[in-house]
C-alpha cells in the first residue's frame, strides 16, 4: 500500500518529464533510494554529494541532506514524503515543494516519470518569477536522460 504525507501532486502546478529506462524498476528504485547516487542522475548541475549523516537507504519520513551549488554552495535537508516501493518516492524540502518518480513497469524496462510538483510550495509566486520553473522542467529532461544512460546496455 502507497504510503503518503500530503503531496499528492496538483497538475496545473507541476513540470514533469517521462522515459523509458531499460532496467527493471526495482533497480530505479534503489538508485533513487539512495542519496548518495543522487549526484550520479542529477540534471540540474546543482546536487554536488551528500551532506552530513544521511541513511543508507532512505524510507518514509527519513531526512536526507545534501550539498548543492546554485552560484554559492549550500546545504539543503529533504524529508521523504511518499515511499512505495518499488512505484513512487518523493521528497521535499523547507520550501514544501517535491521531487517525485514514478516507476511503471513496460516490456524492456520502466517508464519512468519525474515530477518537480510545486502545488505546496510556501512562495509558489516566487518559484514562477525566477523562472525556477522552467528550469526544473529542463533539468527533469537532463536528468532523466542521465538515469536513462546509467541503465543502458553496453
């Protein structure tokens, strides 16, 4: 059964991406479980490593923290909101907005849905003015494409 904590995504106010992964969802799934391969996918060229003691595996309700760099460094501590596996997890941070994959067994593989939903976030208008919108939609893009290029065959 899915587990959930408010951030069921609200579509006019999320950018999302879909491919198609040639591997099987559980193996998505562990990569997106854990933190420190989260620099390996990242699109956005902004997730640098893990930051301080995060678990091995994350779960609901873990908190996880990172380093970023977006013009100066900083860290930033996401809570994970939603956990099914080996279908969905999603995380968020103080800005209440969430990253979200959604893994859905094909034939080959799994499609696999980004979703950056900012239908929560504290300061949606500011998150639109900055243009932090269309960005997520094109780091959704890069990063899927990277996670693509982890799972593909020799």
């Amino acid at each position: 059964m899915a587990e959930e904590q408010d951030a069921r995504p609200t579509d006019e106010r999320v950018e999302r991406g879909i491919r198609f992964v040639a591997a099987e969802p559980q193996a998505i799934f562990d990569l997106l479980a854990d933190p420190t391969q989260h620099a390996l996918i990242d699109g956005s060229g902004t997730v640098r490593s893990t930051a301080g003691d995060n678990p091995e595996r994350l779960s609901l309700g873990a908190k996880f923290s990172m380093s970023m760099k977006l013009g100066v460094p900083y860290k930033i501590t996401n809570e994970v909101v939603e956990f099914d596996e080996p279908n969905v997890i999603a995380w968020r941070h103080m800005g209440r907005h969430v990253w979200r994959y959604r893994l859905r067994p094909v034939e080959g593989g799994t499609e696999v849905t980004e979703e950056f939903d900012w239908g929560a976030a504290l300061i949606p208008a500011a998150l639109k003015l900055t243009g932090t919108t269309k960005k997520n939609a094109k780091a959704i893009d890069a990063t899927l494409d990277r996670l693509a290029a982890h799972f593909a065959p020799d």
